[in-house]
C-alpha cells in the first residue's frame, strides 16, 4: 500500500517526511483549530460551512492567516487525488496552528506564521456501518465544566478520555456531564433525543460545540415542521427518550441503541431519525463541492 500524501504549508510531502517543530504552539499549548470533513465520491460536503466556521475560530484565537476557500478546495482535491480518493468517500482533516512563535509561554501577543497541515484517507466500514447498527452511550461526568459554546481546538485529550472511560463501561462512546448533572455532547459529536415527536438538543449555552450538522438538524427540523429545542436536560431525559442519535460530519447521523445501559424505546423503528437522515442525505447531495484539480 503506497505512504499516502499530507499537505503542508501547501506543499504535498509524504506523511513519513512531514515535518513540524516542536517549538510550534499547536503542539506546546494545543493552540490550534481543525475541522473535520467527508467526501461522497470525491466531493467535500458541506465545505462552505466548515470554511466558515474554522475562519471564525481562528479569528476568535487571534490566529491571522491569509487563505480563502478556493483555494484550500483546491488543495484538498489535488490531496485526495494524489492519495488515491478523488472518487472516494474519505475523512479530510485540516489543521491550523498559531505556527512557531517569537516567544515561549502563554504570552498575549506572538508573532507567527501559522502551520496549515492537512490529511485524507478512505472511510473504515465501521464507521459506516454506525448508521444501522448504532451505538451504545455510557455518562462521564467530571470531564466538563459546562460554560459558553467551544471552539473546535486541537487539544482533545479530555474528549480521549471520555472515549476511554466509556469503554470500561462497556458502551461504545461516552457522553459528557456537565458539573450540574446537564448533558453536554458525545466525545466527537452532538446528541439528540426525541420525545413525542419533538427534537431536543443541548443548547450551546451548556457546553455543546456548534457542530455544522447540528445546525443542519435544526434547520431541517424547522423546514418539516418537527418542533425542536435547544436546552438543558439532565441525563435521565436521554435514558427516558423514545429515540436518541448522534451527529457529526464524518458519521452524519448515528442512532444510539442504549444509553447508561437502558435500551432506547423506539431504537428499531426510530421513525423521526429515519426522516431526518433522509432529509440530510439530501441536503448533503445539494452541498457536495465541484471536483478539480490544484489551482496552477
């Protein structure tokens, strides 16, 4: 199996020759942003929405980068193409760090020149096979303080550890308890339940990251008449629920078969998720990027 391509600094190198300092503050500090995208036949979904959410957070770090989105589109396809995936569903991952700074230490201001590293690789059969057989959810409380929205930062260490903890539960993800008994997210995604019909998901406010397929959801919700809301439940709401899902770019939409080791309700028939991933898989087919090579 040939070394599959990174992009660097846009250059394209082998992953094996891909170098970063150690000096690099996304290293030293996890002072980087990311984002995380799928292709559908080689072609990115949803790529202006994810452009315009990591361009969001690396002005709310104060990371000043001159990039725009043709052009990083036009990097990422010639990756995919150099790696095999033009005509691939695949994972794109693409970082921005603050770079190598003048200083050491958590100082207000650092002159950098950012670091804009990128990789893509097929998609494993079993992420893909979530989407029917689901997932079982297990509560890490202790990990989250709860607060405003996050940024999607590279430092996921806690995110880890949720996943891991989870697993010694048996259950195959964790989901995050804020300090006031509140449900926050998944590791690496948003969650959901429905109840009656009616969507619910945590608000922002409790700690939740403004996931782009989250905000998807709740637009579809809104678009098909399925009354949805944003707010704080305890986890005993999710435990009571009749149906309950995940979101996120990659797995799109996951349906989660038991939650603290109770069996969702409606897991089976899960009838208001069937229609939202049936509205997203349509959605996702209006929003697929055009394909083409680096611009030269």
């Amino acid at each position: 199996m040939p070394e599959p391509f990174v992009l660097l600094n846009g250059s394209y190198v082998p992953a094996s020759a891909a170098r970063v300092s150690v000096l690099d503050r996304g290293f030293l500090y996890g002072d980087a942003i990311f984002s995380t995208m799928r292709t559908y036949g080689g072609r990115l979904a949803h790529f202006p929405d994810h452009f315009r959410r990591m361009s969001g957070n690396l002005e709310s770090l104060g990371i000043e980068i001159s990039w725009n989105s043709a052009d990083l589109l036009g990097q990422i396809n010639e990756l995919l193409r150099l790696n095999g995936l033009k005509d691939a569903d695949a994972i794109v991952r693409v970082q921005v760090s603050r770079g190598v700074g003048d200083k050491l230490g958590l100082k207000d201001k650092v002159r950098a020149t950012p670091t804009v590293f990128a990789l893509a690789y097929a998609i494993d059969a079993e992420t893909l096979s979530r989407r029917g057989k689901g997932v079982s959810l297990a509560s890490v409380p202790g990990l989250h303080a709860g607060g405003a929205a996050r940024l999607k930062i590279a430092f996921y260490a806690k995110n880890l550890l949720c996943a891991r903890i989870a697993k010694t539960q048996g259950a195959d993800d964790g989901v995050f308890i804020d300090g006031e008994g509140r449900v926050a997210e998944a590791s690496t995604a948003n969650i959901f339940f429905i109840q009656d019909g009616r969507a619910f998901t945590p608000s922002l406010d409790v700690g939740a990251l403004p996931g782009i397929t989250r905000a998807h959801i709740l637009a579809l919700c809104k678009a098909n008449s399925i009354p949805a809301e944003e707010g704080a439940y305890a986890a005993a709401r999710f435990q009571e629920a009749d149906e309950v899902f995940l979101t996120a770019s990659v797995s799109e939409i996951v349906p989660v078969s038991e939650f603290d080791k109770k069996p969702v309700r409606y897991f089976g028939e899960r009838p208001v998720t069937r229609r939202l991933h049936r509205l997203y898989d349509e959605l996702t087919a209006k929003s697929l990027s055009p394909k083409g090579d680096f611009p030269k």
